[in-house]
C-alpha cells in the first residue's frame, strides 16, 4: 500500500494518458483585444469640450499665430527702409569705382552723401517688390527688368568710354542686384544666363 500511495504522489507519466483533456487550454482565456472602456458618445465628448473652454482657447491661438504671421504695411516700411541703406551704400561704392577708373577726385564724405541720397529713391522701388515679390506679375516685371538693366549695363560698359555715360553703370548695377536678390532661384538664373549669352555673343564680337 505504501509503494501504491508513493506512485500516485509522484504523478503520472506522459505515456500513461489515456484520455483527452476536456478543458481548453489556457493559452485561449488570455484575451485578445483590448476591453472598451471608452463609452462616451462623440456628441458627448463634443459638449464637455466646448463647457471647459478648451475649444474656444485653442481657436483663439491659432487666430492669434495666423496674425502674427502676416506682415503689417508697418513692416514692410521699416524693411524698406533697412533695405535702402546698404543697396544706398552699394551705389556709392559703384559711383567711386567709376571716378576711381576715369581719375575722378573723391572722398568718404562723398559716399557717405551719394549713400543719403540714394536710399530714399530706392525706398519706393524696395517696399513695393518686397511686399509684393510673392506675385507672379511681380516676378515677371522683375525678371524683365533684370534682364534689361544687366543688358544695358554690359552695353554701357562696354561702348560708353565717357564719364557722364559711365555715371549711369552705378544705379544699373544696383537695380540689377537688388532684382537677382528678390527673384526666385529659376527666374534669377535664367536672367542672369540670359544677359551673359547677351554679354558673350552679342558684345564681345
């Protein structure tokens, strides 16, 4: 009796089974999708929403961002403004190169003048393609414009030996710049290939 209750204490062998298990195992009582908690209707939700509040704040931002992000008229004034001094000082610089090639007298008081009278002239010019520059009608004008002021100014070095002809290089050339500048990358480099095939096929035969 003692050797039959040890047997059955030390189990009972793989081999002995003889019948099937009747349980599932329990690999299968492990659930498989997530329990829905959420019950709340989305009309539901909608409407606790909109009594805190939150709805209202997050519209209120993004009114707030899309503000900032526009340019006031303010803006573009005082863009012009820090724009026109250092295309100013361009031409100044140009206009000494030109009495510097024909022997001209000059001094840094002069291009400190020539500075205070160009910028305002170019005032106008900058504020109306910089706030504007975006446009494709703007684009277009400034592209036909860099074409025509780089072709006349390559004309004008070229076959314009006097002074008072010369005097004109300076502002083309400072126009020329500030439209390369403003163009789009495309429309900057067709025109300025346009004005160098202009410059080696028509100028230099």
């Amino acid at each position: 009796m003692a050797k039959k209750a040890a047997k059955s204490e030390a189990g009972v062998k793989p081999s002995q089974f003889t019948k099937k298990a009747t349980q599932p195992p329990l690999i299968s009582k492990i659930p498989t999708t997530k329990p829905s908690g959420d019950d709340i209707p989305d009309a539901e939700k909608f409407r606790l929403i909109d009594q805190t509040g939150l709805m209202k704040k997050v519209k209120q931002r993004e009114s707030e961002l899309l503000v900032k992000k526009q340019t006031t008229t303010a803006e573009y004034i005082w863009q012009a403004i820090f724009l026109s001094i250092p295309f100013g000082f361009l031409l100044a610089t140009f206009d000494v190169t030109v009495k510097v090639q024909f022997s001209e007298p000059w001094d840094y008081a002069g291009i400190i003048v020539k500075c205070m009278k160009s910028a305002p002239a170019l005032a106008p010019l900058i504020y109306l393609s910089n706030r504007y520059k975006s446009s494709k009608t703007t684009q277009f004008l400034m592209a036909v414009g860099s074409v025509i002021g780089g072709s006349f100014l390559m004309y004008t070095l070229r076959h314009s030996p006097s002074l008072g002809q010369m005097m004109r290089a300076p502002g083309l050339a400072t126009v020329w710049i500030y439209f390369i500048v403003q163009l789009d990358l495309i429309p900057a480099t067709v025109t300025l290939a346009l004005v160098g095939i202009y410059w080696y096929f028509g100028l230099r035969t």
